[in-house]
C-alpha cells in the first residue's frame, strides 16, 4: 500500500536524511531509508529482501539506512536493537528514533522511503510487498538520473549536472546522453590545462576473443583488471579478469596467470567462485583472461570496517562456509597464499528462508602443489596482516599456511582487531615471528571450543597447527 506524500513523517525523514546523517552516506546516493522494529514480524521477514535489493543496486548508486521504531519502552534500549541488528544480520547503518522524531505520526511498520541524490522524497510503500513496490519505482528513477547527471563508477555516485570529473576520486564520469566522457581540449581550471580522452578506458565496449563483452571496471590488481562482461551469445553476466598490458611480455607474469587459472579451474564448491573459461589473444589490450562467475556480493573487509566486529553466531556461520571453500580447495593440492577479508564475497541470500554466503576469491597466487615450477624460493607473497611466519621469511608454503591465515581472518572477525598489529611492516612481521596473539577478552563470550582452535591455527609451528582447512573447521566444531 502506498503512502501519502504528505505524511508528516516526510518532511522529518528528509530533514534528518539531510542533515543527521553524513554526507559520506548518503550525498549523491539514491537512498532508501526504511523503518522497522524488532517486534514487527513484516518488516524483520523484509530485511533479507532489503539486504538482497541493497547488494545488487551498490554498484549503482544506492545506499540504504535503517531506523529502528520501537513499539515499547523495553525496544528503546540500545543493547535489545544491537542484539536484534546482530542476530537479523542488518548491516546498513541504523539510526534509533527512540523518541519519535523522524517517524513522527506515522507508526505503520514496515515503511519504506525512496530519495533521490538531492535528498527529495521520490517513492514510498508500507506493509509486506512494499519492497517490491519500491523495487518497481527504483529502475525508471535510475534510468531518469542516467540521462540527467553524470555518475562516478568508482565511487558509486551521482554528481552535479556540471561535472566532468568527480570531486571525491578524480575520475572522468559517465555523462548523460554522451555515455563515454567527451574529448576536449584547452580547457583550463586555474592556470593548469585538462586534457581527457574520449575513453578513458578503452576495454570499455571492447569484446574479448568476440564472446565477451565488457561493460563495467570492477576492481583492479597488481597485474590484472577485472571487468563486467556480458556473454555475446547467451547474454548472461560474467566477470572477466584481463592481465594488463604491462606484462604482455612477462614470461612469469603470464605463467601466473595460466596457473592461476589452472588451479582455480579444478575447484568446483558452492564457496568457492566458478572458473569458466580462459584464454590468450593477439589483442594488446588483453593478451590474456580468465572468465569467472559474477557475484553481486560485499567483501568481508567492508563489513569489517563497517561493523567492528561479528557476533560469535554469525561469524562462525561465515567462518563455516570459508573453511569449506578453502578446505575443497586444499582437497585438490591447492593453495591460496593470499587469503585475507578483501578475498572473501558475503552474498545476501536470494528469499528470505536463507542465510548469507560466501565465496572465496583470487587464486591469483594460487600454487598446485604438484607443480614443482610453480614454486617461488624467497619470494614473499600474501598480504602481512593474515601471513603466516613461513611466508613472512619466503620460505615453502602449503595448507597450513592458508590454516594460519584462516585463523587470523577468524580472530579478528570475533575480536574486532587483528590479532598483530604494528606501526611498521616490519613490526607486523616481528609480531608473526615472536609473539603470541593477545587472548580474546571475556567479554567477547567465544566459547572455548572456537578460542582454542583458532589459537592452535595462529601456531608459529606449521606442525603445530590444523594441517587443512577442514581440519580446523572440525576442531573448532564448525563441521
């Protein structure tokens, strides 16, 4: 059912959407504020659907707020609402009008609240299929807002009609109408000259082998790109990871790749992401690529810094399925060597019976066991946070140190904090080498049978360890 428009909750909710929150959150965002309680069944059941509508918008734009209306005096304390937001997995940031304020005069809960990048009210439904409703508004207004205003892919936002770049990142936007940033010359900002070319990326629009067609920058890494792709044949999404150009003519840089590929393409798991094709071509842009699934999913490192910390429920219910990734991949002599939060996808569940998942991603430096050639003596590879002592030194690696890594993942999803943390690298490494991980505060209220494997898995000694992942899955009674 929808709304009125002149609900006096309107005029409160933009004020407080305006000015309440920062600007960070919401200022170029489309956003959708929605009102729940934790004593209204519709709007607890709507939260997966809210969830699920604000992972698969992200990258265009939207940004989702929670407020939370109590229904009684006993809802208004904070630590019912911070246990309600733990256990409901709500992850958005929540606002709790304890005193009525936003939500003034209007107490049909669940409600939902459309606003466009100027904090207008656009859109607003109630009841059990007001996602839906919403939903149903989202696409023309995204579609009104693509031929209005130029948007940053980088930064998700919508900008002034004005703008040729974005003030926030720099990048040339997507203008309306013009779709790639037009070309132009002596242009002059102060006394210094902007000179942007018409692409600014030309793989945009560009097909691979002439079966993929990408459509959207995703993520870059040392020596690779990853893409949004369309199949040119079966019209489904992919990702398409392409070596950059620089190491066309790297050997090593190529064998990685192929390796990485091969190794990936072994694994076939629910938790892990699906290799689907690889190749090499003539194109100078893209001598290389390997095709995966793509995930609408939030890495574990934006919810980490979003939320601190993990309840023990939910924490081990995603630790639960990484171990079962990695331990499929362990399973096939494969290694991962760089496991950390920014390689882990939380996916929100598709209906409202299931839970979160995850997959486990970039086996960009991936060994195959068997493939003595792979081996890299020396070389220190993974990220320094979540390496284990032998990576640390460059010494031979194999699942015990994805154990290692694992553990540190765990701890710090339960604890809040890294279990070592320095000033230096060089003093997160010392930290690996000498020193104990501090023990989980009694607060925290992990039960010992989970304290005990992690710090087993945090051993100095591989030896001393879980010597795979399941086998730390199974300690640690996940499994």
């Amino acid at each position: 059912m929808k709304a009125e428009l002149q609900s006096p909750s309107f005029e409160s909710a933009s004020e407080w959407l305006n000015r309440r929150i920062t600007a960070r959150q919401t200022r170029g965002h489309l956003t959708l504020v929605h009102f729940w309680s934790v004593s209204s069944d519709t709007s607890k059941t709507n939260l997966a659907q809210v969830a699920q509508l604000r992972d698969q918008r992200k990258r265009e734009g939207l940004r989702v707020v929670a407020v939370h209306v109590p229904q009684s005096d006993a809802e208004k304390d904070p630590r019912v609402v911070r246990n309600a937001i733990a256990r409901l997995n709500l992850t958005e940031p929540c606002a709790l009008d304890n005193d009525h304020r936003i939500s003034r005069g209007y107490e049909n809960l669940p409600a939902y609240f459309l606003f466009d990048p100027n904090g207008e009210l656009r859109a607003s439904a109630t009841g059990p299929n007001g996602v839906d409703a919403i939903e149903d508004e989202l696409d023309p207004l995204l579609a009104e807002l693509r031929s209005t205003s130029p948007f940053c892919a980088t930064c998700e936002l919508f900008l002034n009609k004005d703008a040729m770049f974005c003030a926030d990142c720099g990048s040339p936007l997507t203008l309306p109408g013009a779709g790639a940033h037009p070309y132009y010359e002596n242009n002059f900002v102060g006394s210094l000259p902007t000179i942007q070319l018409v692409n600014p990326d030309p793989l945009i629009g560009h097909k691979i082998d002439g079966k993929y067609q990408l459509e959207a920058k995703l993520g870059q890494g040392g020596m690779s790109v990853v893409y949004r792709a369309r199949r040119v044949h079966i019209g489904d999404e992919v990702a398409v990871k392409i070596l950059t150009g620089k190491f066309v003519k790297d050997d090593a840089a190529l064998e990685r790749f192929r390796r990485e590929a091969r190794a990936a393409a072994m694994l076939r798991h629910p938790n892990v992401i699906t290799i689907h094709d690889f190749g090499e071509t003539d194109d100078v842009h893209a001598p290389a690529y390997i095709v995966m699934e793509f995930i609408r999913g939030t890495p574990l490192r934006e919810l980490l810094r979003s939320e601190n910390r993990f309840s023990v429920e939910r924490g081990v219910r995603l630790m639960r399925g990484i171990c079962a990734g990695v331990g499929s991949a362990h399973r096939q002599g494969v290694v991962h060597r760089d496991l950390k939060p920014d390689n882990i996808l939380v996916v929100a569940p598709d209906d409202e019976f299931e839970l979160e998942s995850v997959r486990v991603v970039d086996f960009g430096l991936a060994k195959l066991l068997a493939d003595a050639g792979a081996a890299s003596s020396g070389a220190v590879v993974g990220t320094p946070f979540y390496m284990s002592p032998e990576q640390c030194l460059g010494g031979p690696l194999d699942a015990r140190s994805d154990v290692y890594s694992l553990g540190a993942m765990f701890y710090e999803m339960l604890a809040g904090k890294q279990p070592f943390e320095a000033a230096t690298v060089s003093g997160v490494i010392n930290r690996h080498l000498h020193e104990p991980p501090a023990p989980f505060a009694e607060s925290l209220q992990i039960p010992r049978r989970i304290s005990t494997g992690i710090m087993h898995a945090l051993a100095k000694d591989p030896d001393d360890r879980p010597q795979t992942a399941t086998e730390l899955a199974r300690q640690m009674g996940l499994i």
